[in-house]
C-alpha cells in the first residue's frame, strides 16, 4: 500500500468527497470490502482495476443506487450514506453509467432537461396552469440544456431521439445530461469504454476543459491507460473489493504491486485500450 | 376440522383448474414475455368442444368405446382441436407482432381473446350449457368423515398426473431445457442452436391443450358452462402465475393449487361472496413483501 | 424563449398545419350535436366518456409506462361517490364532481402506495385485483351503501339551483366535451413541463430517471392519483347520465378497453387517445347491422391494427417541433 506520498502534488486540500470502510455485499459476495476513498476538490480521480475488482459497485454505492452494508460515504462533510439517487444528485453528485442509460425514445435536448429537472421546482398546479413562475423556469431549465447541447457539440441533433443518435455522441449527451444538473462531482462510468481515438482525445480535451472552466471535480472508473495517465490528478486501484494502491498516475503506474494485480493479468500490457468494454 | 379438510380437497380440485390453466399463461409469458389474454377463451373453447362430443358423439362413442371411452375421446378431440386453434392463433394474431414490442402484442392478444369468446358465443349461442348429467357416477368415498367424490378423486388424479408429466418434460429431458432456456435468455438461447420456433410450437400446442382438459374437466365438475367463464377463469390462473413467480412452470402449479385453496378456505371461513377479495388481498399481499412472487427469482437489475 | 433562428422558422412554417387540425376538430365538435338526433347525441357522449377515461389511463400507461388493468375501479369510486352522496344526502352533482375525482385520487393514493414499488406485470396483476376488489365489493353491498348487484338509483341531473339544469342529451354532450377540453389542455400543458418529462424519463429508463434526480417513486404515484382523478371524474358524469351505477359497468373488461384506447391510439398521444376512445365507442354503433358478428370484426380488427399500426394510430410526435406547441409560444 503506497501511503500517499503524492499528497502534496494533489491539488487543493479540501476533501470533497470521502467513502469510510465502505463494504457492499451480495449474497455470499463481498463486492466491495472496507473501501476508503477521498476526493479533492478540483481534481480528476481515476478508480482502476481489472472487470469485477467492484469499481462500479463504488460508483452505485456512492450515487445511491446501492445500500451499503457497512461504511459512509461523506460528501462535502455531509453523510449522504443510504440517501436515494434523486437525493445525491440534488446534493450535487452526478453521473453517467457504464451501459449508457439515456432516455431512447426522448430527443436528446429532453434528456438534457431531465438533468435540470433536480434544480426546479414547479409543482403541479403551477405546471398544469403555466404561471409565469413556472415559465421562467421552463426557460431556464431549456437555456443550460440547450448551453449544455452546444457544449458537447450536438446541437444539431437537439431534436433528434436519443436513440438515433451515434454511439459517440450518446455518451457525450450522457455527460451533458449530468453536467445539466449543475454537479459539483461528476462520477463517470467508463466514458471513454467504445470510443475510437479520435472521439476518445476529444473526451480527454472536454474533461480537462470541464476541470479548468467549471467548479468541478470528476471522479472516473476507466480503463484505458491513456486516459488515466493523461488526465487523471490521483489514481486509486482496486482489486478484489479492496483498496491496493492510489497515488498520481506515473507512480501508481511503476508500482511492481499494481503490475501485478492488474496490469500483469493483461497480456497487451496497459497501453491498450484494456479490458474489453461492454 | 373436517370442514377444512374437505375444503381443502374442494380447494385443491378447483385448484387444479387453476394451475393447469396457469400452465399455459406460465409458458407463453416465460418465453415471450406476453400476457395470452386468449388462453382463458381456449379453456372455454375446450370446454364448450368437450360438451358437443358428449353431448352428440355420446351414443356413438359410447357404442364403440363405452362410457370412459367416450369421455377421453372428448378430452382428446378438445386438446386436439384447442391445440391447433392455439397454433393459428399464435401464427396469424402474435407472431406478426411480436416484433413491436410487448404492449402490442398485449393488445392483439386481447382482440383474439374476443374473437374466440364472440366466435364461441356465434356457435353456441349466448346461453349457458349444461354437460350431460351422470357422465360419471355419482359414487364418494368416505374417509374418516371426509367425502370425496369420484369425480374429484378422478380430477385431482388426472391433474396430478399431466402436471407431473409437463414438470418432467420442461425440468428433465432436453428440450424442456432448451424451453427453460429459451424463457430465460432468448438471444442467448438462439445462439447455442435452440430453434425458437420449435419452443413457442410446442408451448402454443401444449398450453391450449392442457386449457381444453381443464375446460372438459370443469364443465364436468360444474356442469354448466359458459362463452365468458374464460376471462374469470383466465384471471385467476393469471393471478395463480403471478403469485407462483411468473414464467416458472412449478411456481405455476403450486400457485394454481394455492390459489384454489385460499379460494376456498376464504369462501368457507369468512364469506363465499368475499372469497375472490379475499384472493386478491393475499395476492397483493404476498407481492408487497416478495416482488416476484412466492417462487420468483428476486433479480437484481444490472446497473 | 431562445431558440435560434433556425429552430424559429421551422417551428413557424409548421406550427400552423398543427394547429388546424385541433380547430377543426372543435369546429366539427361544436356544430355536430345540432346536426343530428339525440341518438347520435348520446353515441357522442360516450365517445367523449371514454375519451376522459382513455386520457386518464394514457398518464399513467403512456406516460409512465405503468401497467394499469384495474383502471375502471378508480372510475367505479368516481360514480359511486357521486350516486351515494347524491341519492342519501342530496348533495348537487357539480359539487359532487371535484369530490369524486378527489375520492378517487385519494383511493389510488392508498391502495398504490403500498404496491408502486412493483415492476411490470407485477404492478399490472395487482392492479387488476385492485379493480376486481372494488368491483366484488360494490356487488357485495358493504354497509349497505351501494345497493349490490342493482347498483344505486335515482341520481340526479348535473344543476345549478334552477338557473342551469343538466337534463338533455345535447347539455350533458357539452358538459362532457367541456371537461374533455379543459383536461386536454390541462394535459398538454403537464406534457410540456418538467412533470410530464419526468414521467416520461421514467416510462424510458427508471434508474437512469432516478440518477438523473426524479423520484421515481413520487411521480409513478402522482400519475395514479391524477389519472385516478380524472376516471373518477369520468364516473361521476357517467352516473348523472346514466341516473343509476351498477358494478356491471365497472367491470374488468371496461379496464381492457381503457387499456386498448391507448395503445391503439398510441401511448402518450392525446390525438391519438382520441382516435382510440373514438374507435372503442363507435366501432360497435357502426357495426351494429353486423349484430353478433361484429364482436367478431372489432377483436379482428385490434389484431390487424396492431400489426400495421404497433406504435398505435397515432403515436406522439416528439422533437422541436411538437415542443414548441401553442402553449409554450403564447408564453413569449
């Protein structure tokens, strides 16, 4: 276990978000086992490990859709542990899943609303009768879709169903589906998992202009190496439920014990685009 | 005490019904994902072909057979025939659907469920119809100061023994395997070679058939039958295959079974007018604190 | 509202196609009842009924996406509060209007709160035993209120003192499309808000829904109670047209109608809700020379529509130009 020797290259102090002990089980498997996890404001964090080591177990604990056993998970000091996903995103933790989940059969500008859907109020009265209220925030809630739309570049297909869309694009929509809830986490479940290089660089340009332009911090499951040692501030490596490394890319990447758990187990070496995705 | 045993045998006859019944809704939904609104109107279907043998092959076959003889020749020509319809029907009313979706195929299944309840009615006439009496004797047996009647010990029999043959056909040999396969993954299923087609042939002839004994069955138990006991029938075998576990072929038969017996534990110990909310009660029941039904597999949606 | 140029034209040049077809559908609503008997009059209003109801179920099927086959109770709840309270303690009809719909919601809220947890076929099984539950228990005279298998009689017309009383076939065609009207631009405008995109989210995704802020649960819920609403509405101007309820109207079948308006029409459609709730009701007037026969014609026919129509007659139509409807541009 490294022990945090890159603290100081870490950027900022102020821990965002913090996991204590977390443990998720099913059935007779543990999937995630006294799991600790902080995040810094501001920086991009990257949780590795090979298919099944429970990253994304993490992701469903932390935004909700999961109970965990046994641990918190603290965001912004706040414990959001056993809070329902509606909540956590409220709290400011959105995000995006491995198997993009967009609503198909909704333009893609409607699935961006959806993200605002957290940051409005309107009722039912006010939404049967249209009171002025309730338009403005109508417009509101179509202004950041629409800046996030244009953000992400598909403008053009803002009225196109979501299902008709590239499989490119529809992770980027996934994305700015997130971002229109005004998130100060955003958890991001294998973004760049069925990209080409091409569309992969312009994930890695959009999230490191995420990062400089917004109050933001990501936090991402990823396995293509390229991306991690590019864009990732801290690196966590998971392996079997459990914490075996974390520090900043380069280290993590020469320690003999990661090699082993995780790269060793991939014969191309991590250059790759790793694991297959899904 | 003896009230309730011979409830409970009461319970477990039309129980029987029920599971038998459920069979089929279970197999079509376990493979296609479909509600078979029609399969309660294959029941009357059965039902009401059973009652024309009878009632006009009656001299001829028991001339030639006798009187047993006559009653499997009616439960054989109504399985036959309900079969075939059930083959058409999946043929001309769902299979042109099924690529739509579910909801679909939902609504066509309803439309055949009115054709064949109307047709039945445009052949039979609306009015009710009686079996022949004194088909089988009117013998009971007297066990303790139980009565069961011979007709029930026959039901109950016949019923035990199709079920145990399905059980076996859909959990032991190889093709059952590749239906219980084909229910659970049906891409997966194609791939390793199942031929689809073959599986809904086999529940499509299969399920009728087993609705079309269960309808000669009940007209005798009952003796009156009518176009429209399908959609009562069909309801609470739908409501026995939902309360089993939905699409798992003994959570079917234990559900048809139970549902019989609550059925009529409920008419006795509290009232006969209530017993059916009494049923619906414990299947809502039931549900809030199992999801998935008494047998259903609790799954875990992947995220 | 900030669109860009663009999006503004295209939603100009087809904006006004869209809006004739509702003007001319009012029109033709408007002038129909004087054109023919009070035979026709009456066919009308149960289109209009079943109208109502097909709007109510369409919020929680097409919008949401939930199973409902037990939609009639709620519809059943609407015209029993009203023959009830109309027949024992004389209370007006129009009062009794908001109070059943109100009844029924509140119905729903307390039956599906326990069970809107349930998926699919699940939630569908128990919504029908939900339907079949009041139904046996309307037929089973509790208390002795709803008068068993004979139902309640003597329910008074729809009055306001003896300013305004309810008592032709051409006042209660009014009264029924002026509530269909006002639901539909009650609906039209929900489909345009947040509320009416989160039930959609859910109908497409429910756990993408919920990660993306909905609770689910809350607007599953809020579907029941307003569709439920709006059947028990339906129920209470059924019951003063009728003058009498019984449980036979209430029955499982009229919740498969209910359901078959939508999908034939289409799910989440209102224009094709309409078309639905018009081919449920006229279908068997037009066929009526057909006599036992056209049962027959109307089950082959939902076979037939479904397989050169699955997405139903008319499925909503999404995109920047439904979006933009009337509503949200008079906004402006």
């Amino acid at each position: 276990m490294i022990d945090r020797p890159g603290k100081a290259t870490r950027n900022g102090n102020d821990i965002l978000l913090e996991t204590q002990g977390l443990t998720k089980i099913f059935g007779g498997l543990t999937a995630v086992s006294d799991f600790d996890l902080d995040i810094h404001k501001g920086e991009i964090l990257s949780l590795i490990g090979p298919n099944g080591a429970g990253k994304t177990t993490v992701f469903n604990v932390v935004t909700g859709i999961y109970r965990p056993e046994r641990g918190d998970v603290v965001f912004k000091g706040r414990m959001i542990t056993g809070k329902k996903p509606h909540q956590i995103i409220v709290a400011g933790i959105a995000r995006t899943f491995q198997n993009i989940r967009l609503f198909p059969d909704m333009t893609c500008l409607e699935n961006i609303m959806a993200g605002q859907h957290c940051r409005a109020k309107a009722g039912l009265a006010a939404s049967v009768f249209r009171t002025p209220k309730m338009r403005r925030e109508e417009r509101r809630i179509r202004q950041v879709a629409e800046d996030r739309i244009r953000q992400v570049d598909l403008w053009a297909f803002r009225d196109e169903l979501a299902k008709n869309i590239a499989y490119g694009s529809q992770k980027m929509l996934e994305i700015a589906r997130a971002l229109a809830s005004e998130p100060e986490l955003l958890v991001l479940d294998e973004p760049s998992s069925g990209l080409n290089p091409k569309e992969t660089e312009d994930l890695m340009a959009f999230l490191q202009g995420l990062i400089r332009e917004e109050d933001l911090t990501i936090l991402l499951i990823e396995h293509d190496m390229n991306v991690v040692m590019g864009i990732s501030d801290w690196v966590v490596v998971m392996d079997e439920g459990k914490k075996i490394a974390q520090g900043p890319p380069v280290e993590v990447y020469n320690n003999p014990e990661v090699i082993e758990a995780y790269l060793g187990k991939e014969e191309e070496g991590g250059e790759d685009a790793g694991p297959a995705s899904h | 005490m003896h009230l309730l045993l011979e409830q409970l045998i009461n319970g477990l006859t039309i129980g029987s019904f029920y599971a038998l019944i459920a069979l089929g809704y279970s197999m079509v939904y376990g493979v296609l994902k479909l509600i078979n609104f029609a399969h309660g109107d294959f029941f009357t279907l059965g039902s009401y072909l059973g009652y024309t043998v009878l009632v006009f092959g009656t001299a001829l076959l028991t001339a030639h057979f006798g009187l047993w003889g006559g009653m499997m020749a009616a439960t054989v020509v109504a399985a036959i025939s309900v079969s075939i319809v059930g083959i058409v029907v999946e043929r001309l009313a769902y299979r042109p659907v099924y690529p739509a979706g579910r909801l679909p195929a939902v609504v066509s299944a309803l439309g055949a469920s009115i054709f064949l309840q109307n047709a039945i009615m445009v052949i039979w006439g609306p009015r009710y119809q009686a079996y022949p009496s004194q088909l089988i004797p009117n013998m009971h047996f007297q066990f303790g100061d139980i009565f069961i009647t011979l007709l029930q010990i026959i039901i109950l029999v016949f019923s035990f023994l199709l079920m145990s043959v399905l059980y076996y056909v859909i959990q032991r040999t190889t093709f059952g395997a590749a239906i219980r396969a084909a229910a659970h993954d049906r891409h997966t299923a194609a791939l390793m070679g199942i031929d689809f087609n073959k599986v809904i042939l086999f529940i499509f002839t299969l399920g009728p058939a087993l609705g079309a004994v269960t309808g000669v069955m009940v007209g005798m138990y009952y003796r009156q039958i009518s176009f429209t006991m399908g959609w009562n029938y069909g309801l609470k075998a739908f409501t026995a295959t939902i309360l089993g576990g939905i699409g798992n072929i003994p959570g079917a038969m234990f559900g048809g079974l139970i549902l019989g017996v609550l059925e009529m534990l409920g008419a006795s110990y509290i009232s006969a007018a209530w017993k059916d909310v009494f049923v619906f009660l414990i299947l809502i029941l039931v549900l809030i604190f199992r999801p998935t039904g008494l047998f259903g597999e609790k799954v875990a949606e992947k995220v | 509202m900030p669109v860009n140029t663009n999006s503004t034209g295209s939603a100009r040049t087809l904006s006004v196609p869209r809006w004739i077809m509702p003007m001319l559908a009012g029109a033709i609503l408007l002038i129909y009842p004087f054109l023919v008997s009070d035979y026709y009059i009456d066919i009308a209003f149960y289109f209009g009924i079943y109208a109502l109801l097909g709007l109510s179920l369409n919020i929680v099927l097409g919008e949401v996406g939930l199973f409902d086959l037990g939609h009639a109770g709620f519809y059943a709840i609407g015209a029993y509060v009203t023959a009830i309270l109309n027949t024992r303690y004389g209370i007006p009809i129009f009062v009794l209007l908001p109070v059943s719909g109100l009844a029924a919601a509140l119905f729903a809220y307390i039956v599906c709160s326990p069970i809107i947890h349930l998926k699919g076929d699940y939630l569908c099984i128990v919504t029908i035993g939900v339907g079949e539950i009041v139904r046996i228990a309307l037929i089973n005279n509790p208390f002795d209120l709803t008068g068993g298998p004979n139902g309640v009689f003597g329910i008074d017309f729809p009055r306001i003192g003896e300013l305004l009383v309810i008592d032709s076939s051409l006042e209660y065609y009014f009264l029924i499309w002026a509530v269909v009207g006002l639901s539909i631009i009650g609906l039209i405008s929900l489909q345009n808000s947040r509320i009416g995109r989160a039930w959609n989210c859910i109908r497409e995704d429910g756990i993408a829904a919920s990660a993306s802020g909905i609770d689910v649960r809350y607007y599953k819920l809020l579907a029941f109670v307003l569709g439920a609403g709006l059947a028990g509405i339906a129920g209470n101007i059924y019951a003063s047209k009728l003058m009498c309820v019984s449980p036979e109207s209430f029955s499982f079948w009229e919740s498969c109608l209910m359901f078959c308006i939508v999908l034939i029409g289409g799910m989440g459609s209102i224009p094709g809700v309409l078309i639905g709730a018009a081919f449920i009701s006229l279908f068997p007037e037009i066929f009526r020379p057909f006599a036992m026969y056209r049962m027959l014609v109307f089950g082959s026919v939902m076979i037939l529509m479904m397989m050169f129509r699955p997405g139903g007659f008319w499925p909503r139509k999404r995109g920047g130009v439904s979006y933009r409807s009337l509503m949200e541009d008079s906004g402006d």
